[in-house]
C-alpha cells in the first residue's frame, strides 16, 4: 500500500489578477519529469499570472509519475479546476531527436528513436512528434503510455498539445533571438548535472542537445569542443545561461575561466508576465515561459 504524501511548492508566485473561474479563456502550462513538476497559467490576455515548481523528494523519485502526481493535484484550486481553452504539457524525458520536415514520416517516428538511443522503446512508451514549421523540423521524443492516459483522464475532453522540454527551450530561444544583435548566441539550460545546449546563427538553429556531466571540467571542456565545432570563439561568443545556475555555482566560475562573455539570460521579451514574477530570476523558468509561447 503506497501512503499519499503531500506535496508542497518551493516555488510559489500568484497574481492578484487570477481569476480561476476564468479558465476556458486561460492557458495551462505543465512541466513533468522524474524529480519536478512545474505549472505555469497565462490569462485571457496571453499574461503570466500564477507559477507554481515542486520538487519530488529522492524517495518518490523511483515511483512512476503516475502515482506522484495524484498528491499534487489532489484537491489544487488550479489544476483541478477547467475546463481550459488550452493545455500544454511539457516533457522532461530522456530520449528526442531533431528531425528535418522533408526527411520525417509519422510512421517512422518510432525508428528516429530506436536509432538515436540504440534499441527500441519499451512497451509502455510511444514515440510522440511536435512540428517546428517556421524551423523546419519535428522534435521527436519518448512518452510514457500511463503518463499520456492520466492527462487525459484528469483532463478529458480538454485540447492537450504534449512536446518536449527542448522545444519549448527552441521556442523560447526564436523569441530571445529576435532581439539578439549578435551574430550567434549559445543558449545553455541548467538542470542537475544535465545541461541543454542551443546554438543560433543568424537566427537559425544550428544545434540543440542535451548533456550529462559528473563535474565542471567536464561541463568546461563539453562546451568548449561544442563552440569548436561550430566555428565559434571563446572569447567572442555571446553565451546566455538559463535554468538551475547562480553567480555562486561552481559551474559558472569553471565557465567564466574560459569564456569571457558569459551573462544570465532574460525572459523572453515575448511572452508578458504580471509584476509579482519581478521577484524571480529572469533566467530561471526558461523552458516554463517557452510552453507560455508555443502557438496552439
């Protein structure tokens, strides 16, 4: 018998402006993983007024999603409520890869994965495809059958777009370079000893992956090889950092040894947040505000 265990966010900020019975005007905006659950809520108006991140304690984290998040949801004012004019959900999975447009086959998507990871995907997962057209290519990815069948249920009948963390990170950086004056800018995403890596020259995506690391000189030496391949030098290359990173990290005076114009990012100019987020660091929720800005 498993024993419910509640929840609570380390994160919380909650306009004033939020009207929760206002939610068929409203966009829901949902971040899973195996150790966190984000929420974000924009208005009628396209404004982000309501954040909530929790973070699952290491003892949950062996349990499937499935049976995680019924303690998050049970009895939350904004996650039960709806129905929702529309509801994104961001995945946090560990396989995705890019495909071209004119290269990609929906029957085939599966294949895309099996080659990318090595083997095949089990049984409970499918392969699922979220088409980048102003870019040109799919973002293919890995989800879980049970974690697909518990949105639905606890949302039915409810429009659900599923995509994968790293094209919400891709949306977030189109809108960020629109703004960019440099000819190309690294964007790096932070997470636990993970960091997504995305590259834009002349306002098109050269490159996006994800990488493990065990120490900084590993991360060093990684982003170091990346900017080689690219043709990009240390010492001219503008790099924005985003995601689980302070001034304080040991990651960030590792990087700031070898590359002199590192900065934290800000939010994307694109997507409008109420004046309580002004309290958050700017670059924190890059992969949250980029659900906010994916088009339906």
């Amino acid at each position: 018998m498993q024993i419910a265990v509640t929840l609570a966010p380390t994160v919380t900020i909650h306009a004033n402006a939020f009207d929760p019975r206002q939610t068929d005007k409203s966009v829901l905006c949902l971040e899973v993983g195996r150790d966190r659950f984000q929420l974000l809520v924009q208005d009628k108006r396209g404004r982000a007024v309501y954040l909530e991140d929790y973070m699952f304690p290491s003892l949950l984290t062996e349990r499937p999603l499935t049976s995680i998040l019924p303690d998050v949801f049970r009895d939350h004012a904004v996650l039960s409520a709806g129905p929702w004019q529309e509801i994104r959900i961001g995945v946090n999975s560990p396989s995705f890869t890019l495909v071209p447009q004119q290269l990609y086959r929906k029957e085939y998507a599966s294949s895309y994965l099996a080659l990318m990871r090595g083997n095949a995907l089990p049984a409970h997962e499918f392969a699922q495809a979220y088409a980048h057209d102003a870019e040109g290519f799919f973002t293919v990815f890995n989800l879980e059958h049970p974690l697909a069948d518990y949105f639905s249920e606890v949302y039915p009948l409810q429009p659900l777009t599923f995509v994968h963390q790293t094209s919400a990170l891709i949306q977030a950086t189109v809108d960020l370079d629109r703004i960019s004056l440099a000819p190309s800018t690294v964007y790096l995403y932070f997470e636990d000893e993970f960091v997504t890596i995305l590259c834009r020259k002349s306002h098109q995506l050269c490159l996006c992956n994800r990488f493990g690391y065990k120490n900084v000189q590993d991360l060093a030496y990684y982003i170091l090889y990346v900017l080689n391949e690219q043709g990009l030098t240390p010492d001219t290359v503008s790099l924005s950092l985003y995601g689980a990173i302070t001034p304080f990290a040991e990651a960030y005076t590792e990087l700031s040894r070898f590359l002199p114009n590192l900065s934290f990012g800000q939010a994307p100019p694109g997507l409008s947040l109420a004046t309580e987020f002004d309290d958050l660091p700017a670059h924190r929720y890059l992969s949250l505000y980029g659900l906010g800005l994916l088009s339906e």
